[in-house]
C-alpha cells in the first residue's frame, strides 16, 4: 500500500499502512480474520462457505491456507506424485508469506495470494488478489498453528468430525479436485495425516474460542459465528460513520484548502453552464455543452500534473522550448458519474489509460461501501492519477476512493481529482485527510445536493 496520512507504528503492521491514518480510516481496515482450523476432511471449507452464504455478504472472504504450500523441489516434487510428501506437516506451509498477507490485509493493504495446483504439485505463476474485505475467514488444518497468525486472529474456530467421516470426505475431495487415485489417498492418510493429526493439527483446539463439532449440522455454532461477524461489521460501520461525522465538524471551522482550484467563472464558463443548469434544455444540446464544460475541466487538472523542459524543432526550422509531462497519466472513473467526464478526457488525452471504481451508500445507514474496482497496470508508477467524478457533496465517496488508489500504491500527491461540482463541507473532509491531494472544481454548490448530471447525461 501507499503513504497513508499521519505517522506512527501500530504493533505488528508495519509503517506506512493503517498505523498512520490519523484522520479516517476505510471500513476494511483492521479486517477481522476468522480461523477455522481442523482435520483433514472435518469440513472447515463446508462451514466456511456456509457462513458466507448464510451472511450474503460481499466483503466476507475465505482464504485456504492450501494456497500457500510452498514450492518444491525437483526431488520433493517426484516424492509428492509417488504419493511420499507431507503435506500434513507444518514444514510443508509457508508461514511467512502467509503472516506477510494477512498483515497486509490488516493493514488495508491489497494482498497477492498465490495458487497452489495439488494436479501440478507447484505454485502457479498468477496470483489471486484480495482487496476490502471487512471480514477474512482464514481456514485450513493449521489456520491456529502459527503464533503470529494467532495474534492477527479475531476468533478461532476449531472443526471436528470423526475419523471415518473426515477420510470419506478427503476421499471424495481428493479423487474430484486434485486428481488423485484412491490407494495413494489412502497411503498419505496412514503415513502422514493421522499421525500429524495428532502431533501437529488436534493440539490447536487448546486455543480455539469454540469448538465446532458436526461441522454445518451445528446450528448453535453456526449462529454463534454469524453474529459475531454481524457485530463486527456493525461496529466498522459506526466507526466508520463517526469518524465521517467528526470530519464534518472540524471541517466547518477551517478554511478551504489552497490546493483547491475552481474554475474562473468567465462569461463563455458562465453561458455553458446556463445551458446546462436549464432544466429545458434538451438531451443532445446538454451532452454537447456538458462534454465542452469537461474539455475545460480536465485541461484545468492536467495544469496541476508535473512536466518536464524539452526542445522540439518546429516546421519554420526554428527551436521551441516547450514542456511534456513528465511521466504517464492515468484516469480513474467513479462510476457511475465520472463516465460523464470520459469523452472530454478522451479528447483531451485519446490514449489514457483508464480504470473504474464503484462506490455505493448503503441505503440504509448511509455509508459508503466499495462494490467494483479495476485499475491501470502499474498505477503506482504513474507521475500523475486524475481521479474523475461528476459531482461531490458529502465527500464520502471522494475519500474512499481516494483511499483505494492510495492503498494500491499511489502518492496522495501525484491524485488530482477532477469534479464538475462539490460543496465546501466536501471537499473540506478530503483535503482534512488528504492534504497533499490537488481537486479541481467545475462549480462550487451547496453542501447537499442530488446527484443529477448523470441522470441527464445518459438520460436514465
């Protein structure tokens, strides 16, 4: 992740992660983890799953500790097809990297999970990316082995079953997702699961908050996990609302940002306007004037990204000392508002490379919640990110957004967020947080206005 606001170490998650957000943090930081540890075939990925499905939530996510069985060797690899390799030994996990993602995660941070072939006996060269989870449900035979897992851990689960009814289960698995045949199923069980069930994995129910037995017939446990991460998700979503709240009311008592730039209102800004403002304007007449208004918005932005002296030689032979940006720039686009401003970022920069963030309120409690995201490759890299919208009122959206591009690497510095609209109240909570950002502004409104530019521009 990216520089985040504030400074200090929080114990276990390293400097420049959620340690230093002193103003706001995001709803998935600090993501609760759930271990759900036990034999193999006691069904820990059944219960899992079923705890998902049971919550119907988007930003419950389970992760097996199955993906990170270390790379083998040449050897180790002719060992693991003769069905002769642990894998039910501690050794055979990575630890390290496992710790390294799961404090990533803590941290808000995106975590790149690798993906184990038990067909190929080898990691993968692709990765699997998790990103805003409010809730990890980490589950494999040792999810409560390593101390440094424990302490990143929020509950833990130990599953248990009878030895006959976990075999059956690793046979069924086995034979269907990892391409196994039975007698070597049945070999690994004799000379590594059952005796590493008793050495390694039954000694961690000593430090399970419940022990789960039957699995998903339990339905008492099964309750009793779900409210627990209902509780915990309720609590995120009061903090995270408070710490909205209490931006609002230092906001009102300080002076807007000086990297705040509106748009001088010239008489040709004030005619388009006009013309798109009048609610008799028709549909076509709107487009063309709000694409000539955005033409204008982005060129503004683009003022605020960093270039770079060169000399080219013009047709006459003569030199001209003229600037080019200094590196690449992207766009984000908030949908669904910030489409409205892609054809104006089109003709100003056809070849930028573009990306797409969806952030929703919660019909309900009102807070903003992250649903869909795609960014440029190599982001991070990138000398200068226009994040795009239409309008800002509350700046709820704007500062979770903002967020996320910093916490896939992105110096608040190097944002400038481009809006046709935004209230004080705003745009004094993003610039609290993020000071270091630059926002562009088409017009400044009320504090609290309905979201309507989107509606007329794609007449829906």
């Amino acid at each position: 992740m990216g520089d985040s606001v504030g400074a200090g170490l929080t114990d276990g998650v390293p400097n420049g992660t959620i340690a230093k957000r002193t103003h706001y943090a995001p709803p998935w930081a600090d993501v609760s983890i759930i271990g759900i540890a036990g034999s193999s075939g006691s069904g820990k990925s059944t219960l899992s799953q079923a705890i998902v499905n049971k919550l119907n939530l988007p930003w419950v996510v389970i992760l097996s500790i199955d993906s990170f069985y270390k790379s083998l060797d040449m050897e180790a690899s002719k060992r693991a097809f003769r069905n002769e390799y642990d894998f039910d030994s501690p050794d055979a996990i990575d630890f390290d990297v496992l710790v390294e993602r799961l404090r990533d995660l803590k941290a808000g941070k995106r975590a790149e999970i690798p993906v184990y072939s038990f067909e190929k006996h080898a990691r993968l060269d692709k990765t699997t990316a998790i990103y805003s989870p409010h809730v990890l449900i980490l589950e494999g035979i040792f999810a409560l082995y390593d101390p440094r897992v424990l302490d990143l851990l929020d509950m833990k689960i130990f599953c248990e079953a009878d030895a006959d009814t976990c075999l059956s289960r690793r046979l069924l698995r086995d034979v269907r997702d990892r391409g196994r045949d039975i007698e070597g199923i049945i070999k690994q069980w004799f000379a590594f699961v059952k005796p590493n069930f008793e050495k390694y994995v039954d000694p961690q129910r000593k430090v399970a908050d419940i022990i789960v037995p039957r699995g998903v017939e339990n339905h008492v446990a099964m309750s009793m996990v779900g409210q627990f991460i209902q509780q915990k998700l309720l609590e995120k979503s009061i903090h995270h609302r408070t710490e909205l709240t209490r931006l609002e009311l230092e906001a009102k008592s300080e002076p807007l940002s000086d990297k705040v730039f509106v748009l001088e209102q010239t008489s040709q800004l004030r005619g388009m306007n006009t013309i798109i403002r009048d609610i008799d304007t028709s549909s076509e007449d709107f487009i063309f004037y709000f694409d000539r208004f955005t033409v204008k918005l982005i060129e503004q932005a683009l003022n605020n990204i960093p270039f770079t002296p060169t000399t080219v030689i013009t047709p006459q032979g003569y030199s001209y000392a003229g600037l080019r940006p200094r590196g690449d720039v992207s766009a984000v686009i908030v949908l669904r508002g910030g489409a409205a401003l892609e054809t104006g970022l089109k003709r100003v920069i056809p070849d930028c490379k573009t990306g797409r963030v969806l952030i929703q309120s919660n019909i309900r409690t009102g807070e903003p919640e992250l649903h869909f995201l795609v960014l440029p490759k190599d982001i991070d890299k990138h000398e200068a990110v226009l994040l795009l919208d239409a309008q800002m009122s509350s700046g709820g959206s704007a500062l979770m957004a903002v967020q996320v591009l910093v916490d896939h690497g992105v110096k608040p510095e190097r944002i400038v967020l481009a809006t046709y609209s935004a209230g004080q109240l705003g745009l004094h909570r993003l610039t609290k947080v993020f000071p270091d950002i630059t926002v562009v502004v088409g017009n400044m409104v009320a504090d609290v206005e309905e979201r309507w530019v989107e509606t007329r521009y794609f007449r829906c």
